[in-house]
C-alpha cells in the first residue's frame, strides 16, 4: 500500500470507473497532445469567487489541463483574476483586451457580506503555442436553457474545446473558405 502511494505521487494517473469513460482522454486528443514539441501556455481567466458552478467549471478544467499535461509535460497553465488588479481604470484595460481577444464577459449577482453585487467574470482561456495564440470560452452559450445547464454542458464538451483549440493552433494548412 506503500508503495502503490509512492508510485502514485511520482506518476499522474487516474482511473476512470464510469461505464461511459466520461473522464477518459480520447485516442485522438491523445494522438493529438503527445507529439507537441513547443511549450503550450494556457492562461484560464477562471480564478476568484464564484458561485458553485463557476468553481465547478473551474475545477473541471483545471483536471482537464492535469489531465492532458499526463500525456504532454510541456503542457504549462495559469489561473488568473482579472478582478484582482490594483485600480479600477486597469481593470477595465484588462477587460478591454480580453474582449479584443475574444473573450466574453459574463455578469453574475453575487450575495455578500456587504448584500448583492455584480461581477465580471471571463469564463475562458487564452492559449498559446509558440507565437501562435487563440482564445477560447470554456462557457458554452444555449439560448434558453438554464445556467446550470450551461455549466453542465460545458464541463462536457470541456475536452473538445481544448483539444479542437490545440489544433487550431498546431495545424499548419488552414483550410480554405469558398
């Protein structure tokens, strides 16, 4: 038992007992990680306090990126706040380049000690390999449905989005529109 307990400190692994393999990589997310030689920089804009679905999808994500960083070690990841800046005019900066980057604000109420207030949160991440850089929103907008519903949906299709941003990012032919 001892030595199972060394083991799983030195080597990342998890088992996954879930009839669907719902926290498995896939073969071609796998296929897809392993051979990226550069430096992979995620910076997840998911940091601070939530709600508990927010911190779910940032839990979530940050398993996610554990997960892939198994598979590739130059996998390198950061969570920031981008409420936590010194004056109100840098944030408001900040909030301006994350939205010219194409990130998407959302406003949630939040209940405090001082009674109801808003706050900006960027459910998203800018990730970047070499000099190659995209964003992508890890909240997946469903007209109609319910916040939670979203989350749900998101913590989903969690792999995906990554994965299919990664490529974006590794693929040397872009694909012609016509």
């Amino acid at each position: 038992l001892i030595l199972l307990n060394v083991i799983g400190g030195i080597k990342f692994f998890r088992l996954d007992l879930t009839t669907e393999k719902r926290y498995t990589l896939s073969k071609a997310t796998v296929n897809l990680i392993e051979p990226i030689e550069d430096v992979i920089l995620v910076k997840i804009y998911l940091e601070g306090d939530f709600p508990a679905g927010f911190q779910r999808l940032q839990s979530e994500t940050k398993q996610m990126l554990d997960e892939l960083r198994a598979y590739n070690s130059n996998l390198e990841y950061i969570f920031v706040n981008p409420n936590e800046t010194s004056s109100k005019e840098e944030r408001e900066k900040l909030y301006q380049q994350l939205q010219s980057r194409g990130l998407k604000p959302y406003q949630l109420q939040v209940n405090d000690q001082e009674g109801n207030s808003v706050k900006t949160v960027f459910p998203g991440a800018l990730v970047s390999i070499g000099e190659n850089e995209t964003a992508v929103n890890l909240l997946i907008d469903q007209l109609g449905t319910s916040p939670e519903r979203q989350i749900n949906a998101s913590i989903q299709n969690l792999e995906y989005t990554l994965a299919n941003t990664i490529r974006s990012l590794t693929s040397e032919r872009k694909p012609l529109l016509g």
